[in-house]
C-alpha cells in the first residue's frame, strides 16, 4: 500500500502502477477533484490557487501535471515554484486565494511525493472536505473549461523572502536582540527548501550560518525525518565549528529540531516547550499539542498559569482545538510549532525566531536551556501494516486490556499509566501503526514501548 489519501492530503510513491502509487494519472484526478470540488465550494467565477512545492526530485513533475490540470478546470494559478508548506500556508491570504496545494511528502524519503490541500485561509482541509475530495476522485465525474475559459499562470519566486519579512515583523521576535547576541549555528536543509529558507532568515537576523545540505538538489543525504538516529553528521558538525546550536528541518520546512551546543539532540518534542516557554512568558495564555506529544508542555504551560488541553493527531484537529480553546501556541511534539499571530500552521521560521529569541534574553547553552526543562524520555517505534492485519480489532483489544486505566480513544488508544504513557494510532501518512511511550527514563520509555509491541504482536498472532 503505498498510496495514502487522508486527512493530511494524498501522499503516495512515484511510479508504478495507477491507483496504487502516485502515478501522473493519480495526480491529475486528486489535482481535477481538489479544483472541482474548490469550484463548488467557493461559489465564485473565477478562482485562484497557490501552489508550491519542496525539492524532491519529483516535484517539478508533479507540479507540472497539478499546475495544467487545474488550468484546464479555468483555475488560476500562482505558481511559487521552489518553496515551504508555511510559505504557501501564508501565501494564500495574501494572494486573496481561494486555496493552496503544497507538493510534499514532509519527512518521508525521496521516493514519495504527496498533494497537501489548503483552504482560503490557507489552512489544511477538515475531515469532511477531504473526504468529498476524495469522492470526487473516486467517480471522476469533471467538467473541464473551454478554451477561451482556461487558466492563467502566474509565477512568482519572491514569496520566501517575505515569509522572512512576515516573521521579523512578528510582535516577540526583535532583530537587534538577537544580533547582540553573536549567534553561531549550523543549518542541516537535508537539500531542500529549508537550505534556503532558513539561512534567508538567519542572515536577517545577523546570525552566523554554517550550511550543511543546504544545496536544495533532492538528493536527500540522510533519512530526512529529523530524528536522532538520522543527525550524526549536524551533531559532528556543531561541535567541529564551537556553534551555539544546530537547526535541522525536514523537506517541507514544517518540523524543525535542534542540537545543543554539546551536539546532543535537544529534542525534537522540546521544541515546542521550549517557544512555548517564551511565548508564555511574555503573554498568558493557553496551549495545545497532540495526544502523542510530550508532558513537559503541559507542565511548563501550568507554570505560567495557563492550560494545556491535547488534540487527536494531525495539525488540522490541533489548530481546530487552539481556536476553540484560544491557545496563543501550539503545535505537536514532532517539532511542529504552531502559532496564530502568524498563522494557523506548522512553521519552523516563526519556531527558529522564538527560539532565538529566548537564548538571547536568557544567556547561558542550549544544554543548559534544555537541562531547565521536566525531564521526560520519549521511545517512537513501529509495526509495518500487512494486508492481514486488522488495525481497529487491535487497537480494541489493547482499549479492552488496559480499560482499568485512563485511556483516551479519540485517536487510536493513548493509555495514560500514572509515570508513563503510551499512544497506539494507525499512521495517516505510512502503512504502520504507531507506538509512542514517554516516561522518566529513555530506559523506561523504550522498556514499554517494547512490552506494548509484543503484546500487539501476540493479540495479532504474530509472536
């Protein structure tokens, strides 16, 4: 199975065969469903739609094929050509856009490539507008435009330089606070977008960049998911060059992680605390993160007097809860920082400008930021998906076993122990589930994230 549709857009792999990869056929009728089903949605004449996309080697491709399709619908076009998902996320408003598609897998290897679909606010789709997207693919009912009613393209490259502007602009983020401080930092782009973008807003801000990867070929030089097991060379890298700390993203510029100046991870789901903590500091308020991110925010929320309250996975649920609960920050413990004063996304510019910004007025490392922090261990594994298995009839079982405890069930089963939990969800992403555990010990956590792995692999019969 290696093509997905779902709340977080249709992410498959290039080539193969149609309907089961992301094939150019697969492209133009998710592309002619997302436009036709825009069409009914906004009610306008004349609609336009922002696309851009990350350096994967497949991505001029699968531009090419959406950017015509859609022309073909009479859709206009705003064609940013290389960019980031928050870059077209804050395109789309400024363009008075009627949507946006951004041309990403995210984190997952080279060989994916995916359709992410915004709305005119230039936010994911809900549940219930993907699903008639996907409807709309399904029949292939479309009705394309006349030759005298086709599309125009537009292209303009300069969107990059003023999500900078957008970001230095920003009421908590001072430039000349952060030029005082004589910042040193490595940036892995892992040879995408982020190699541009994030040195752009460096520079600005009179940081001194050490690049690595930054050269936005495709060629990714590592898995580009920013985990540990990924990132030896940026932890080699900050030590070699005596940096403050490192900057590492994924292709889309969405998640962003750092290494302290000791070339340890700081920790991705420390991210998010960590721009939390000067976002609260500065402004009361309330926070949300996911079911599978860590308790530290919570606790650091607590100690400005604010409330934490947890989302079902997936930026679309975490920014629906953030507006309900009017969160002035937010995101998930991947390393995605969400925060309203610049938009409802994910957006490793605006956490890189926050982070920042608390270095400079607290002083001191990066190790010793982060020593300041509830320490808590995450263990993130996996078990790959077989056509076999029955995701729904284990989840239940495992809900069954621990019912005793407290079990939340709104995303997969997240099984709260009093020191520890865990969270099993099916991916929306990959063909795995996913098993998350957090506890005070790496040990503990990888401990029962392992005992949780062989009780699913018995329930399944696989043991």
């Amino acid at each position: 199975m290696t093509l997905i549709k779902s709340i977080s857009g249709i992410r498959g792999t290039i080539g193969g065969k149609t309907g089961d990869n992301l094939t150019p056929l697969d492209a133009v009728k998710f592309a002619a469903a997302y436009g036709t089903w825009l069409k009914s949605y906004s009610k306008k004449d004349k609609l336009t739609v922002v696309i851009g996309r990350d350096a994967r080697l497949s991505g001029e491709m699968i531009q090419n094929l959406v950017v015509s399709t859609l022309v073909g619908l009479g859709i206009d076009i705003v064609d940013l050509g290389l960019s980031t998902t928050p870059t077209v996320e804050i395109a789309v408003p400024l363009e008075k856009a009627d949507g946006g598609i951004i041309l990403t897998a995210s984190h997952n290897p080279k060989q994916w490539n995916a359709l992410k679909l915004l709305n005119e606010k230039g936010e994911f789709l809900d549940a219930e507008q993907g699903a008639k997207i996907l409807a709309l693919a399904e029949k292939e009912d479309f009705d394309f435009a006349e030759v005298d009613d086709l599309g125009e393209v537009t292209k303009n490259d300069s969107y990059m330089d003023i999500h900078v502007d957008e970001v230095l602009e920003l009421s908590l983020v001072d430039a000349e606070v952060i030029k005082k401080a004589g910042f040193k930092v490595v940036v892995d782009g892992v040879n995408s977008s982020g190699g541009i973008a994030i040195p752009k807003l460096l520079e600005e801000l009179g940081v001194e960049v050490v690049k690595l990867y930054c050269d936005p070929t495709g060629h990714f030089p590592h898995n580009p998911e920013p985990l540990k097991e990924h990132l030896g060379d940026i932890c080699k890298k900050v030590v070699e060059e005596k940096a403050d700390f490192g900057i590492v993203v994924d292709p889309d510029v969405d998640r962003l992680a750092f290494i302290s100046n000791t070339g340890e991870m700081f920790g991705e789901e420390y991210t998010l605390v960590a721009c939390a903590d000067y976002v609260l500091g500065k402004t009361k308020g309330n926070t949300v993160s996911n079911l599978s991110s860590s308790r530290a925010l919570r606790d650091v929320t607590e100690k400005h007097g604010g409330t934490y309250e947890a989302a079902a996975v997936g930026e679309v649920n975490v920014v629906a809860k953030m507006k309900a609960n009017k969160a002035i920050i937010g995101g998930e413990g991947n390393g995605g920082i969400i925060y309203p004063e610049s938009h409802y996304g994910r957006d490793a510019l605006v956490g890189t400008a926050l982070f920042l910004m608390l270095m400079a007025e607290k002083g001191g490392t990066v190790a010793e930021l982060r020593a300041s922090y509830p320490s808590y261990f995450m263990s993130k594994k996996k078990i790959q998906l077989t056509p076999e298995l029955d995701v729904d009839a284990l989840l239940d079982a495992m809900h069954t076993k621990y019912k005793n405890e407290q079990v939340s069930t709104i995303d997969g089963v997240k099984i709260d122990f009093p020191e520890n939990w865990v969270h099993l969800r099916k991916s929306n992403t990959e063909p795995i589930i996913r098993i998350y555990t957090e506890a005070k010990s790496q040990e503990a956590a990888d401990n029962l994230a392992d005992r949780i792995i062989d009780e699913i692999k018995e329930v399944a019969g696989l043991s």
